[in-house]
C-alpha cells in the first residue's frame, strides 16, 4: 500500500505544473516515549531523543510529499520489566506523503525504515516503521509537530520479535 501511495505521489509531481511550489528543507528536534515489547513478554519504556532533516514541498493545492532522515542518539530508561530488550541510538529514513488541511497545518503518514541498537544482546536490528502525524505552524518558519510511530524490527531471537510503540512531540525550523 505505501508503496502505491509513493508512487502516486510522485507521478502527481512530475506531472503538476505546480509541483513543489513551495518547498523546502528543515530540521527539527523530537522528545517522546517509546514502548517497547516482544513476543516474550519483555517490556520497555523509554525516552527517546530524535534528532532529524528532510526536505518537504506542497504538491499541487492540498497533498504534501516530504523526505526526512533522522537520528535517535539516546534513549533514557522510564521503567523496565526485563533488562534484556533495549534500545540505546538508532538513525533511520522515512518518506512522509500528506495533506494540508489548511496553510498552516498538515496531517501525514510516515513510513520508513530504522536501524536500532539493542544494547542488551550487542546488535543493530532493522525496522519497518510505519505512523501519523500532525504538524501546524507556530510561528514564521517554526513547526510544532505529534506523530504516534509503530517499528516492527527483525527478530533478535528465536523466541523474541520486538515491536515498539512511539508517541513524540517535535520542534521544526523550516528553512523558507
């Protein structure tokens, strides 16, 4: 289905005369909570720091099309009811189509891939990820964002499928 919605969305670019009249590159900072659990029952919580770039532009009237690549250098610990299921830093990349609701405020999906730490077994696991988002203009060039993120990673173990929920609140500068 994403990569329908991909496709679309750049085929709906390079045919608009219009296309990507108003785009540009941004940067912004995200705080959130992240749970993560597993088939095995082990159960995390934690604060994740996301720091991230992307280019994004106005398609057409209403659709939005943007790239963003970020990077999760920490992670703090809320709670922990097994120790051997976390995640410390990650980087990743994802692709956010969307619609503008108004001038000023934007609904998306995100969908991408990440790459994750778990410090716990001393490995790096890849996952899919897939989320909405909001995003509205504070002020002249300066965004607020909230997005819920789902990640399914590769299995870490025979008996352990970790998938992680996120709920995050960012701060964009938009570079207009």
């Amino acid at each position: 289905m994403f990569k329908k919605i991909a496709v679309a969305s750049i085929i709906l670019a390079a045919s608009s005369s219009v296309a990507f009249a108003s785009a540009s590159p941004y940067v912004g900072a995200a705080l959130g909570v992240n749970t993560l659990t597993s088939t095995s029952g082990t159960n995390y919580r934690g604060v994740p720091v996301d720091v991230f770039a992307g280019y994004g532009a106005t398609i057409n009237t209403n659709l939005y099309l943007a790239g963003e690549v970020f990077v999760t250098p920490m992670t703090g610990t809320i709670s922990s009811s097994n120790n051997n299921l976390r995640t410390t830093y990650g980087f990743g990349a994802s692709i956010l189509p969307g619609i503008m609701f108004s001038d000023h405020t934007l609904g998306y999906i995100r969908a991408g891939l990440v790459r994750s730490h778990f410090s716990s077994i001393g490995e790096n696991k890849t996952g899919g990820q897939l989320g909405v988002g909001m995003q509205t203009s504070v002020a002249q060039n300066i965004d607020l964002r909230t997005e819920y993120v789902f990640t399914a990673y590769n299995k870490v173990s025979p008996a352990k499928s970790p998938k992680s929920d996120a709920f995050k609140l960012a701060l964009i500068y938009k570079f207009e």
